[in-house]
C-alpha cells in the first residue's frame, strides 16, 4: 500500500525518486558558491601540511555532508579516521582512532601510552610508504577540553614539512568560542585553515531547490517564484529546513490534487511542520501514509473544504538572512550585509532616500513577462561572444564557451564597481519575477539592453524601487582553474598577477612569476579587503569575478568607468 501511494506521489509531479528525502544522496549534492569556498579553505588547508582545519556552522547548513566530499578530493593515498561520535574521553578517542584506521590494539588495555604508541608506529609507517593520515571529528564542539589537548599532543608527531597526522574540526558556531578559551590557545594556533559555513542567500536556495527538482527528474519550475521566496524566508537559507518545508509541501499539493506549488501551500507546509500544539492536517497525514506506513484510507478523500487561507506578511529582500564572513582576517561590515532591507542602503545619494513608486513607462517595460533570465543571459553572452546567435542559454551551458556565472546579492555601489555587466532580478507587479540586462549605470540613471537590441534608459532610483540587490554576472575564467591558490604554480598565476598590477595592487615576484608566493598573497589579501570580499588569500570565483572586470586592454564589456575602490 505504502508503497503504490508513493508511487502515486511521484508520478503526480513526474518525479522518478523523492527530491527532498532527508537522508545524504551524493546524486542530490548542491554546491553553492560558499560551500565550494569551504571545500577550497579544507582542501587548501590540509594541502598546507598543518595539524588542524576548522569548519563551523549552524545546525542544518551541510557541514557533514561537505566533510564527505571533502574525502572524495583527498585521492587514494590518504587513510582517513571518521570520528561522528564527539562525546567521547581521551582513552575512547584514541581507541576510535585506532578501530577507524585498523590498528590491532589490545583490547583489554585501558593505558593511553599503549595507543598512542600503537598509533605513532602506524603513522611514521604510513608517511614511509608516502601515506597521509587525516582525522575528520565531526560535532567538535562536544569535546572536553582534555580530549582537546590529547589531540593537540597527537599532531606533534612531524617531520620537518608535515605533521604525519591532521585533524579536521568540524562543529556548530560553538567551536570558535571554545578554541577561544585561554587554555586552549595551543589548538587554536595551529588552525591552518578555517571556515564558517553560513546559510544559503536567496538566489541559492532557488538554485538548491531546482537542482533537486532536476535529479529528482521532475520540473525544476514546480515551485512558483513567490514559493521559492516563502521557502527562503521561512528556511533562512538553512538547507536541512528547506528540504523539510519543501517535501512537505509537494506532499500537501500532491493532496490538494496541485502540480504547481505557491506560497500558501508552503507557508502551510512550514506550520503544519513547526508550529506547536497544532493539529497535523493533511501534510502529516498523507506523510504518515507514504512513509510510516500508518493506515489512510485514501489521499483523495481528505477534507478538501480546508483551505489555506493566510495573511500574507510583508517579505524582507533578504529574509532575515545574513551574509557569513569568514577567515582569520575580515573586512569591515558593509551595506549588502547589513540586517536592514537591502534596497535602503544600496544609493548614498540624498536623492534616493525616499524611493516614489515606479513610473508607469518603467513598470510596463520591466513587467513583461518575456524579461527571462535565459533570454537576457542570451544577450549577455553574445556580448562576450559575437559569434555566439542570439538564443536563450543556461549558465550550465556557457561553460562550453570558457564563461562562468556568478551568482550574487550585494548592493548598487558594489556592482557598479564591480564594472560587469550583468542579469538584475527585479520584483514584478505579482508573484513574479522579471530578469533585465543592465549594460551602464551611475547614480542617476540606468541603462538596458531591449529584446531588439537597443539601448533604453531609465532613472536609478526607479530600478533601485524593484531590485532587491540579487544580480548575475559572466565572467571569464583565466584557465580551467576555478580557484588559485598559494603556493599554485600555473599560468593562470601570470594573469591574477597582471589583473593586481592594473586594480593597482601590484607585487614584484620572490621567483617565477607564474608562482603564487607570498608577496602576491599579501596583495591579493590588500584587494579583497578594499573591495568588500572575503579576506583568505585565495583567488576564488568572487574575486576572479573582481579582477575580470578591471579596465585593460583585455576584450571584457564593461559597464561604467569608475571602477576604483
């Protein structure tokens, strides 16, 4: 029975598994532009040879499941120990090192010399054979502060390049502040590397759900515009709550016979799912059904006369999310992170401080219904790549022409100083959303590219009216590398050079100047402290978006002329 209704589920959305199950599906792996940050700070920092690599997060936001890619990038010649249970003593640590590595110890032992030696023999005959050995403990903020040092005395085992055992902690936002503590300033010393992981922004968690929606092998538009923004709200980004809202909708408009999810159906969703001393209506029932196996006559016959009948509250731009800052150097608070609405931040002019509602030309312009993002993407391209036709195109498939899109939330001053031109979002007159091609901007008008090609004009502070600071930009990648590191020896090292030199952060290499050494980190860091990105030393996607868009005698399109910090 359970078994014919869940097959009555997916075949009513045209799903060939459910999208939003709970349990870790390597198939369903999103990665967003923060957590390919955080595999990079993990990857980087165990490359370094040091003892400890850090992440921390909130509840929720796929700290686990990234440690499991993380031991998919680390290749065969690493033994890996994964520790899931932290609420362990010394002596039951050092055994579940050795029971996770396969050491043979004697069970009936309880003296911690006898694994340690035990351990120590295995890791010097790991490193002989050109092995690495990596700890992954995982709910770190568990630990005592005994367990913390007993760690600490295992990675002092080295050599002069490497420590022959690294420990990856990973744990929720606690962590920081117990390696905080005054007696455990050992451990926090040696952190190479750290990262905290933060929630999904807006434009994310649209992409995290349609990607599911994808590999689960239905419509990746199930979730209208205005739900996927309910989503967003109401999960704060946080991935394990957006799976939970969203699976409980798509049960709920399974029951209410919907093959098109919107905002009252998830909004519902999210009660039935949280609110206390509520009865579970239809959602829980037909839950029970499809998954616990608890008796329902049939999914049809639930009381369809109880309709979702909600107020609709006002939506913040940024749901109340904030924006995570990261790394052991951070840049001052900016305006596209402050908690307050975006759009009452994003123009310093006195002008724009109080915001009249849309002209009528502009509202009718923006509002047609044919503003997609895959036609205004088509545009954009064609700019980057002449010979390219003039069609509707998805990020995914730029790829084949040596593009990249970036995906971003930030405000007006940042992108106009980011100097790309780029796919704004902009809230329609409904539910809906419009995308548009801003070509040139300053703080008094606008310009856009229109379906037939031309050029149209309008007033910034009726743009800033609609746009709630979520925008896309292309990029070109200088190599097949989406990410430069120090210590990284490629040509792509010339060009992050060059684009230094002209954003006026220039560095005379210690070597061979397609080597990332460290005078061209500590220039890099100077850049991504002065223009509002994250303060690591690593040339991601963010940052090579940056210096893409610095004005040479490369062929980038451009859309002002002012773009200095």
């Amino acid at each position: 029975m359970e078994a014919m209704k869940l097959d009555m589920y997916l075949k009513h959305f045209g799903f060939q598994q459910p999208p939003f199950a709970i349990n870790p599906d390597p198939r369903f792996l999103y990665l967003s532009p923060r957590h390919q940050e955080a595999l990079a700070h993990l990857l980087y920092g165990l490359g370094e040879g040091g003892g400890f690599v850090m992440l921390s997060g909130e509840v929720g936001t796929g700290k686990t499941t990234l440690c499991f890619t993380l031991l998919e990038h680390l290749g065969d010649n690493v033994d890996v120990a994964l520790i899931l249970n932290s609420r362990l003593n010394s002596l039951e640590l050092l055994a579940a090192l050795c029971d996770e590595l396969h050491i043979p110890y004697p069970r009936e032992s309880d003296s911690r010399k006898v694994l340690i030696d035990r351990l120590n023999q295995f890791l010097l005959a790991n490193h002989a054979q050109g092995r690495r050995t990596v700890a992954v403990i995982d709910e770190a903020q568990n630990l005592s502060i005994d367990v913390m040092e007993q760690i600490r005395l295992l990675t002092n085992l080295e050599t002069p390049t490497t420590k022959l055992l690294q420990i990856v902690l990973v744990g929720q936002p606690e962590l920081p502040h117990l390696l905080a503590r005054p007696d455990l300033r050992q451990v926090n010393q040696r952190i190479t590397a750290r990262y905290h992981l933060g929630s999904l922004d807006a434009a994310d968690t649209r992409q995290y759900i349609r990607h599911r929606l994808s590999v689960a092998g239905g419509s990746p538009t199930v979730f209208s515009a205005s739900a996927l923004r309910a989503v967003f709200r109401l999960s704060k980004g946080i991935p394990r709550l957006i799976n939970v809202i969203c699976d409980r909708a798509l049960l709920g408009g399974f029951t209410l016979d919907r093959t098109k999810i919107d905002r009252r159906i998830v909004e519902k969703a999210y009660r039935e799912a949280y609110a206390r001393n509520r009865p579970n209506l239809w959602i829980s029932a037909l839950a029970a059904s499809l998954f616990l196996g608890l008796a329902v006559t049939s999914v049809h016959t639930l009381d369809r006369s109880h309709r979702l009948v909600t107020s609709r509250p006002a939506i913040s731009a940024d749901g109340g999310a904030e924006r995570e800052l990261s790394g052991e150097v951070q840049p001052p608070l900016r305006n596209a992170e402050a908690k307050a609405e975006p759009t009452a931040a994003l123009v310093t002019t006195p002008a724009a401080a109080v915001r009249p509602p849309s002209s009528p030309v502009f509202s009718v312009w923006v509002d047609d219904p044919a503003r997609s993002e895959p036609m205004a993407l088509g545009r954009l391209v064609h700019r980057w790549r002449p010979d390219w036709p003039l069609q509707p195109i998805s990020c995914d498939r730029i790829r084949s022409l040596g593009l990249r899109c970036l995906r971003q939330r930030g405000a007006w001053e940042d992108l106009r100083r980011q100097n790309l031109p780029g796919i704004l979002t902009i809230r329609g007159a409904g539910d809906g959303e419009r995308a548009v091609l801003l070509l040139d901007a300053n703080e008094t008008e606008a310009e856009f590219l229109d379906h037939d090609g031309k050029t149209i004009k309008f007033p910034t502070i009726e743009l800033l009216s609609r746009w709630a600071g979520e925008s896309l930009v292309v990029w070109e990648p200088p190599s097949n590398r989406a990410l430069l590191v120090p210590g990284m020896v490629d040509p792509a090292i010339l060009w992050l050079r060059q684009r230094l030199t002209a954003a006026g952060y220039g560095a005379a290499p210690s070597g061979s100047p397609q080597s990332f050494d460290e005078p061209l980190k500590s220039a890099l860091m100077r850049f991504q402290g002065n223009w509002g990105i994250q303060v690591d030393g690593v040339a991601g996607e963010k940052t090579l978006a940056a210096l893409s868009g610095i004005r040479s005698s490369l062929d980038v399109p451009f859309i002002s002329h002012n773009a200095t910090p």
